[in-house]
C-alpha cells in the first residue's frame, strides 16, 4: 500500500520578507520562517533590533530599514532585489480609545499604517512575484478584532475587519498565478507594546473571560501558523483567516 506523504513543513531554498519585524510578533514570525530554512529579511524603521534579530536567527536572514508609510521606498525597495515567496504583512498600530475622543490624527495613524501601508507592501511584494514568475504566499497579521468588535477599539477594528476583506480580494485577484493571500488572527498577545495593557488588573480580567483556554497568548503560539500559512502543507488555502484566539470568536 502506498500511503499519502504530508505536504512538506519546510521553507528551505524561499526568500521571505518581514514588516514590523524589530519585536513581538514581528520577530517571532521571522524566527518561524528562518527556523523552516527560510532566508529572510527583516524590515522595519529602526536598524538596531532587526539587525540584532537577523544575527540571532542566522541561516542567511538580513535586516533592511523600511518605512512601510514611504511608498516610493517601498515600492524600490521590490524593485531594486529579487522577488520574495512569502510577505508578511505584519507592521501595524493601535489607539485605544472610545469612539467620541477619536481625532482626525488618530484615524489616520491606524488606518493609514494598518491598512493603505499593508496594501502596497503587499502590492510592491506581489508586483516582484509576477516580474520573477513566482509562486508564492501573502500573510496579513489581522486580529480577532478583524472578526468581532470591541470596546474602545473603533479604529482597531476598522482596520482589521478591512485587511480581512482586502485579503479575501486579493486572494481572488492572485489565485490564478499561484500566489495565496490569507490573515492570522490572533487574540490578545503579550508583547513589549501590549504588555502595559496587561498591568491594568480590570483588563487583564476582562482578556481572560473572553479567552476560553484562559492564558494570554504568546508570540510562540503564531510561529506555527506563519510556518504552516507559507509552506505547501497549504497549498490549497486562500483567501481565509486562521483565527488564534483561544475560542474568543466561537462564543
């Protein structure tokens, strides 16, 4: 009997780029993706941890300074190197706050960065795909808040529940060349942005009724899904969310 073989797990011999990938999930997505034996690049403003997180994870990774809100620069930045087989699409912000207090400025840092700055990486990444005749993958950082809304996150939800939609179309405008565009969607991650949330005892409380597995996640808990979202052990998924939040969207 010859028995089906499970769809390889590894990125060995694929080019991967990272936005927003100094700390937090940013950095434990490249970490996945350079443990899988892809070469990567790690992208972001400020030189110093991307340059220390490119050393720690070795097997060829380099860190480039990018500001994802540049466009001209984002756009050279693909066309200057060769195209990549995986994005992710990770560089993002928040501004909590109630609805009433939200100001002109406020819309424009989240959505600008979260969604306009998402769409052309992704375009300048896909554009690079297609000149090199690649085959490859796009991965959105969403949120759970891109599938429920929530308190005091207007613009955050905004943001994410667009990405999902952006995802879905771009999806469709890409499948017929072979490359697949899907989000992960985490829940509540303690990172070094979100951890003064967590000091606040009321809204950690408040986290962990939602998260029915009842922890805070940790950026290790996203690393398998990047790796699995880029390796052909998906192949056949596009245009979906891998949602990993602990069961807060099934309630």
């Amino acid at each position: 009997m010859t028995l089906p073989r499970t769809p390889s797990f590894g990125l060995d011999g694929r080019r991967a780029v990272v936005t927003g990938a100094g700390r937090g999930i940013g950095l434990a997505l490249a970490a996945a993706l350079g443990e899988a034996g892809a070469a990567v690049t790690l992208v972001a403003r400020s030189g110093d941890e991307i340059a220390a997180g490119a050393v720690a994870i070795g097997n060829g990774a380099q860190a480039l300074i990018l500001d994802v809100d540049d466009f001209p620069s984002v756009a050279r930045f693909f066309d200057e190197r060769p195209g990549f087989d995986i994005l992710i699409n990770n560089a993002g912000t928040n501004r909590p706050k109630p609805m009433m207090d939200v100001s002109e400025a406020d819309y424009d840092a989240v959505l600008d960065l979260n969604v306009k700055s998402a769409f052309f990486v992704a375009q300048g990444c896909v554009k690079a795909m297609l000149r090199d005749a690649l085959r490859g993958s796009l991965i959105h950082v969403g949120s759970q808040m891109g599938h429920v809304g929530g308190p005091n996150r207007s613009l955050y939800c905004a943001s994410k529940w667009a990405l999902e939609g952006m995802s879905k179309a771009f999806a469709l405008d890409l499948a017929s060349y072979g490359i697949r565009s899907n989000t992960i969607a985490p829940t509540f991650v303690e990172t070094p942005m979100t951890k003064p949330y967590f000091d606040d005892p009321a809204f950690k409380a408040s986290v962990l009724e939602k998260i029915k597995l009842g922890r805070v996640g940790t950026v290790e808990d996203l690393m398998g899904a990047a790796v699995y979202l880029a390796s052909d052990a998906s192949a056949l998924v596009t245009g979906t969310s891998l949602i990993v939040d602990g069961g807060w969207t099934a309630d």
